[in-house]
C-alpha cells in the first residue's frame, strides 16, 4: 500500500507541474480505503488540489456542484474526485478527466 500510494504522490505531482488545471479521477471499491485516500490526498496537497469526496451519503444537489465543477474547464484549479465504483457509477462524464487512477490495498 505504501509503495502505491508513493507511485500517486508522484504521478500528481509531475501531472500537475505540466497541467495545472487537471481533473483527476480516483476509485476505489472500499469505503475505508476512500475515506482514506481522501484525507491523505487533502493533507498532502492542501495548497496544490481541491479534493472532492463522492461518498454515498452526500445529498444529490452536493454531487452535482462536485460533478459540475469537475467537468466545468473554465474553472481553475487542480481537482481531485475520490468515489468507490459504486458511488461513480451514475453521473460521472470522465470526458474532461486528465487522468483515472483505478486504486486498491
């Protein structure tokens, strides 16, 4: 687990030297595991990344701001979208997506 999340550390921070504005995707199929990835993406790039959290208990008007933000190309700014499968699985357009990690222990 320590070694994969070194290899994300790395690949973000070379992704956003050359793509300040990225929209990076990450899934997970654990809700553990995602809350995890969340407050460890958000304590290491506070100033660099907004990181999003699609869990399944946020309310469907919450999701959408998140969805619309990520997809929206005039807003600035490196985001990051954390969700498990299931959560993703309706309403997410990875169109605009600079990278999706597929994440697991």
């Amino acid at each position: 687990t320590a070694t994969k999340l070194l290899w994300l550390k790395e690949e973000l921070q070379t992704l956003l030297a050359t793509e300040p504005d990225m929209r990076v995707a990450i899934f997970t199929h654990d809700d553990a595991v995602q809350a995890a990835l969340v407050n460890w993406l958000s304590a290491l790039g506070h100033d660099e990344w907004v990181v999003d959290d699609i869990k399944q208990s946020l309310k469907v008007t919450a999701r959408q701001r998140i969805l619309d933000t990520f997809q929206c190309k005039s807003v600035k700014g490196a985001r990051l979208v954390v969700a498990t499968f299931k959560v993703a699985a309706v309403g997410l357009n990875l169109h605009n997506a600079t990278r999706v990690y597929l994440l697991e222990p």
